[in-house]
C-alpha cells in the first residue's frame, strides 16, 4: 500500500512548548498513519537554486529562529539520517531531467522537526530534507512532487511543510483577540475549494486568480510546499482536510492528507 502525503502548515516556532489544538491534531494523526520507513519532509525554510538532498548520517536539529524562551532552544529530533532514501531521490530526480545536489551537512530545520515532534516523537525513523527553489514557479514545484512521488511505493512518507497564508508583517500588527479578516477567509476559501475539486491548473496559477493571494503571501516560499504534495498525490481530490484552526487571527494551521 503506497504511504500518503502530507502538507502541513507548521505555524509559529513556540508550537512545541505552546501546542494548543494545533499539537494535539498532529499527534492524533501521527497515531492513525501506518509507520514509514523513511520520511522525506519539503521544508519553507530550505531554499537553494537547485534541488538538494540532505545526506546527514545523524542531521542536527537546526533552531533556525531568534528571539523566543530558551526552553525552544534546548529541544533536539535526534533522528537518524536517510542517506539511502536520499540517493534514491537523487536517482528519480535525475531519470526527471531535474538537477540535483546533495549536502552532507544539512540537519533539520524547524518546518521539519517541530511538526515531527508531535507526529513521531520517538525520533526513531530515518528522516532527511529536501530544498525548495523559491525563484521557481508553483508548476516547477509540482513537477518535483511528480518526479518523487515513486517513493510512497517505497514505504516513503512524504512531508510538505509551510503555510497556507504567511504575512507576518500583517501578523505582528493584527490585534489579538479580533476575528479573522476577509482577505485571510476568502483565500483559504477558495485554497480549500480548488483542492475539494482537484483543480490543479487553478491551484497552479494561484497568484493569479486567488484573491488576495499576494496579501496573503507576499513571498511563495511557504506556499510552494504545498504543490510538492500536490504533484506527489495520485488524487488530491480524495485528500483529508484536517485542522482548520486559525493562530494569531491571520496564521492558518490547515494540514492535508492526499492520497
């Protein structure tokens, strides 16, 4: 049976010592999913100019933030490495016609390891990262997930990890405790709309046609993600739509579950 693919929304660094719902669905799904044998998670905070396989034999745990409690700083993943899965993605990358490299000093930054804490916690199955390319577009992102996806065969779990809106500049000036504004509800409307319809082309061209898509994310990075787990999925139309919680007025935490 082939795994299935994630997206999750990773939210702020603090989630693991403040969980909320947020921790807690994570760790409710972690329970139900069947163990992989590997994870490959696709992380908004790994970017290069070309795709890059992590090949660390034990990948340290990356606090990739500034500025929060030391509690944040003292949490380790200590999963080991998955240097053979990574050459097997280097391999199905290059039969795509899509250039790879690798680096052997790359560990875990927090959109891999924060939702991975809640999800497996024993930090027991061999996991490593896979980088974005944040100049290239959401197609070449889908193109990616489509090159990869051979590895849910493998016993593979395959983990896209970002946000479904990410504007912290409109974050830090959104009062506390006010509701969700409109440009925030309406895109994540019809985010969640063309994925219910598995309208891949619409979601491809979503800067364009989504409202208030570039409000929402003024930079992709945390976006592309998301197509990634898109290009991997056999039907996104039979995907779970799990974890509508809504941080900080403006941060969405939704997850996806694809088949």
């Amino acid at each position: 049976m082939k795994t299935p693919v994630l997206f999750v929304s990773h939210g702020a660094p603090t989630l693991p010592i403040e969980p909320g719902e947020t921790g807690a669905a994570w760790r409710t799904l972690g329970a139900q999913l069947a163990r992989p044998k590997a994870i490959l998670v696709i992380s908004a905070h790994w970017t290069t100019s070309v795709p890059t396989l992590g090949i660390a034999r034990q990948p340290a745990t990356l606090h990739d933030f500034s500025g929060f409690p030391a509690e944040l700083y003292a949490l380790r993943y200590p999963a080991p490495g998955a240097s053979e899965m990574a050459l097997e993605v280097v391999k199905l990358l290059q039969q795509a016609g899509i250039p790879v490299q690798s680096d052997d000093t790359r560990g875990l930054d927090h959109g891999a390891w924060v939702p991975l804490m809640f999800l497996f916690p024993e930090a027991d199955i061999p996991v490593t990262q896979l980088s974005l390319q944040p100049d290239l577009d959401p197609t070449w992102h889908f193109r990616l997930g489509k090159a990869i996806t051979a590895l849910r065969e493998q016993g593979v779990l395959i983990i896209a990890s970002g946000s479904i809106t990410h504007n912290l500049h409109a974050l830090f000036a959104h009062p506390q405790g006010q509701p969700v504004p409109p440009w925030v509800a309406e895109f994540c409307a019809w985010m969640s709309a063309r994925i219910a319809q598995g309208d891949i082309s619409a979601l491809l061209k979503y800067r364009e046609l989504a409202p208030y898509a570039v409000q929402n994310h003024p930079t992709d990075e945390h976006l592309l993600p998301l197509f990634v787990a898109l290009g991997a999925a056999d039907d996104i139309k039979a995907s779970l739509h799990l974890n509508q919680v809504m941080t900080y007025g403006i941060l969405a935490m939704d997850v996806w579950q694809f088949a």
